[in-house]
C-alpha cells in the first residue's frame, strides 16, 4: 500500500514538473515578447526624462 502510494506521488511529480517545464517555456517567450515592448517604451521615457532633466 505504502509503496505504491510512493510511487504515484512520484510519478505526479514528474508530470507536474514537465507541465511546469512547458507552461514555462510558454511564459518565457510571452515574457520576452512583452518585455521587449516594455523595454522599448520604458527606455523611450527614460530617454525623455534624462533630456528634461539636462
């Protein structure tokens, strides 16, 4: 009983990993996607503040 318990909770967490892996994998490229569009926007007002300031 107790070992095939263990072995199921295992097998869960090896499939909860691989979901993390994709959902990740995922995230990452919308996560680049939109940061590069932040970061350009982000740096064009830098850009800007820095001019007010000088």
């Amino acid at each position: 009983m107790k070992k095939k318990d263990r072995k199921t909770k295992k097998q869960g967490k090896v499939h909860e990993k691989k979901l993390v892996k994709e959902l990740s994998q995922e995230w990452d490229s919308n996560l680049v996607k939109e940061s590069r569009q932040n970061w350009t926007s982000y740096s064009e007002s830098k850009q800007a503040e820095i001019m007010q300031e000088s």
